[in-house]
C-alpha cells in the first residue's frame, strides 16, 4: 500500500507543468527593495523641498504686507501746529529782510533828526516787542509741553507695532514712523529755543538801545539852552 501511494503520488506532481512552480530571487528582491526605497526617498525630498518652497513664499508674503498702524498724520499735524505758532509772532518776525530794516528803524536811529517824542514812542515800541517776544516763547514752550503726552502715546503704539510686527516691511514702517516722532520732538524742542532765544535777543538789544537813547537824550540835555535866572518873589505883598 506503501509504494502504491507514493506511486500515486509521482504520477500527480509529474502532470504539472514546469511554468506553475514558484521560484524566490533572493537578489532580485533585495534589488526591487532597494529600488522602491530609492524611489521613496525622491518622494520624501521633493514633498520636503515644495514644503519649503510654500513657507518661503508665506514668509515673502509676511514681509510684503504693510504696516496696518500710521500716525503720521499726527506727527504732521503736531509740527503744522508748532510752524503755525512761529508763523504768529507778533511785530518781529522770523525773517532776516524784517529783522534788518526793524532794526534798523527801531534800535539803531537815535539821530538828532528825531524828535523826543519819536525816542519816547520808539523806546515803547521796543518795550512791547520784548513783552511780545516773552510771550511768543511762553506759548512755544507750552506747545511743546501740551505735545510730550501725544508723543507718549504715538511712541507706545508704534514700538506696540514693532515689536508685533509679522515681516520686515511691517518692521521698517515701524522704525521709520518713531523717527518721524524723534524728528518731531526736535522741532518742537527746536522751535522752543528758537523762540527763547529770540525773546532774550530782544530784550538784550532793547537794552543797549536804551542805553543809546540815554545818552543821546543826555547829550541833548547838556547841549540845550543855558539856564537864565528870573527874580522870585518868595511873598506876595
């Protein structure tokens, strides 16, 4: 019974065909593998490559996109008040051609061709220039101070801007806007000294042309008429 079986069992493994059996490549397996790994990795790096190209173009987009906060029509409006204020001085201006022939009319003639009363009315004339000018730089002053506290708060905001800034356009708007605020604190501090100078300018000159308007009027004084005596009559009768 045996070898009957293993008889049967020749006859069945030799009717199928050789194009049916199964046949493992070792090496050709690795080979495929490898190729398949290979191919994979390229996939990996180009994904990694066009992922990065993406966030290139997100940080671009960042940087292009403009800063959302201005106040520069603050500022410009801050320095059109203080140019206003220096544009309002009173009798002497901020202008070389006005300053030349004022002084020239007003702390420089002291001739004898001009009347005592012409001194009088010129040495008051120089007087309420001085008080003008005191309070031409008073109110300077005052702009300059009534503007710290809208500086506070534009420096606050924009360094607020700054430092939330998402590109570096939105950065360089930031930066350049806080200049535009220290360039107009120095004008306002600018204009605040312009105009002390000024008043203590003035007062100084009203002084020597007082002082030259004494001793003309002295000089007048001493070369006048003599004096001729008159009786007096101490009682009447």
């Amino acid at each position: 019974m045996a070898a009957v079986g293993a008889l049967a069992a020749a006859v069945g493994l030799s009717s199928w065909p050789a194009s049916a059996l199964i046949v493992f490549d070792p090496r050709n397996y690795a080979e495929n593998l490898l190729s398949a790994s290979r191919a994979l990795e390229q996939i990996q790096n180009q994904i990694t490559s066009l992922q990065n190209e993406a966030q290139m173009l997100i940080n671009q987009a960042k940087n292009l996109t403009s800063l959302p906060t201005t106040l520069l029509s603050q500022i410009e409006g801050n320095l059109s008040k203080m140019k206003s204020l220096l544009g309002e001085a009173d009798r002497l201006a901020y202008s070389v051609q006005g300053i030349e022939s004022q002084f020239a009319s007003t702390y420089e003639k002291f001739g004898s061709e001009l009347s005592s009363q012409q001194l009088v009315d010129s040495a008051r004339e120089r007087w309420q220039t001085s008080v003008s000018a005191f309070e031409h730089s008073l109110m300077a002053g005052a702009v300059a101070v009534d503007n710290i506290e809208g500086t506070k708060e534009q420096t606050s905001a924009l360094v607020g801007a700054s430092q939330s800034a998402v590109g570096v356009l939105q950065a360089t708007q930031a930066g350049n806007q806080l200049l535009a605020v220290q360039a107009k604190q120095m004008a306002d501090l600018t204009a605040m000294l312009a105009a002390q100078g000024r008043a203590a300018a003035l007062e100084e000159a009203r002084t020597a042309a007082a002082q030259e308007q004494a001793r003309e009027q002295f000089s007048r004084f001493m070369t006048g008429s003599g004096y001729s005596p008159s009786s007096v009559k101490m009682f009447h009768d």
